[in-house]
C-alpha cells in the first residue's frame, strides 16, 4: 500500500514538473524514523522500560518452567511408591500445570508484542507532529520516510532525521 502511494506522488511530480521544479524550487528532505525512535531520548527510555519488563517477564516464566521440572522429576521419583489412583492424580496435576504454563507463554508473547506496537505507535505519532512541524516550517515540498518508501538514493543534505530528534528531544523536555 504504501508502495502503491509512493509510486502516485512520483508520478504526480513527474507530472507536474513545474510544481517541483518551477520558479521556486521546492525542498523534498526525507527522515529515517526508525533511527529517530532508537536515538532519541524517549525512544531509549521506552526501550529500556520494555527491556525491563521483558526481563519480568523472563524470571516469571523461568519460575514457573522449575516449578515444573520439579513436579515432574518429583513425579518419576514417586512412580514406584504410589498406587495408580495417586500417579494417574499426580500426572493430571503436571499435565494441568503444563498447559497453564504453555498458555503463560503464549498469553506473555503476545502481550509483549501489543506493548512494544503501542509505545512504538505512540513514538512515531510524537514524531510525525515534529516532522510536520519542520515540513512547514522548511517549507517542504515532500518529506519521505527512508525505511517505508522506494528511496534508492538520498543524499545526505536531504535527511532530516537529526533535525527531527533534535527537535522531539527538546519538546519532551
């Protein structure tokens, strides 16, 4: 889809030559906002808050999985002594706890992965009023984002990335 953008607005401009290349030119610059979500300020604070909750999240599970080698081992070490009613329990109780853990994984992966898309959402929607901001004010034309459009070359003189973390760090703070 953004592809499909990308390939209108160059067409339009080649188009209409005259609106990129008429009396005034025009300023096109183009931003990498992935570099911008790593290298500014919030971006590295949000990584390290979701690097910590990552880690949580790790012990939590690392836990639960001893838990569980525990039960189990405990389980093949009183195989013998127990009647079939109590080893048939016993195995339930494991099986049980298997899936729960199974699910905690599952359920942990998946809320890991909503946390990250939202504070990445987030960052980008922060850094886009910037951009924005700097678009209007630099009186660009067009302003491209290096990662999600078809730019195979770009000279450096157009990137506005530091402009833009520069920018962002100093209205967060």
């Amino acid at each position: 889809m953004k592809d499909l953008s990308l390939v209108f607005i160059l067409t339009l401009v080649l188009s209409f030559p005259n609106l990129a290349l008429g009396d005034n030119p025009k300023e096109i610059g183009y931003v990498d906002l992935q570099k911008a979500l790593n290298t500014s300020i919030s971006g590295k604070e949000a990584r390290k808050n979701f690097s910590n909750k990552v880690k949580k999240t790790q012990n939590l599970l690392e836990a639960k999985q001893k838990e569980l080698k525990e039960l189990k081992d405990s389980l093949e070490k009183q195989s013998f002594i127990l009647s079939e009613d109590a080893r048939n329990e016993k195995e339930r109780e494991y099986q049980n706890r298997m899936r729960d853990y199974q699910r905690l994984i599952k359920d942990s992966q998946e809320e890991l992965k909503r946390e990250e898309a939202e504070m990445v959402k987030k960052i980008y929607k922060e850094l886009r009023v910037v951009v924005d901001k700097i678009g209007k004010k630099g009186n660009y034309t067009i302003i491209f984002e290096k990662n999600a459009s078809a730019i195979l070359y770009a000279s450096d003189t157009v990137d506005l990335t530091d402009d833009v973390i520069k920018a962002y760090d100093e209205q967060k703070k």
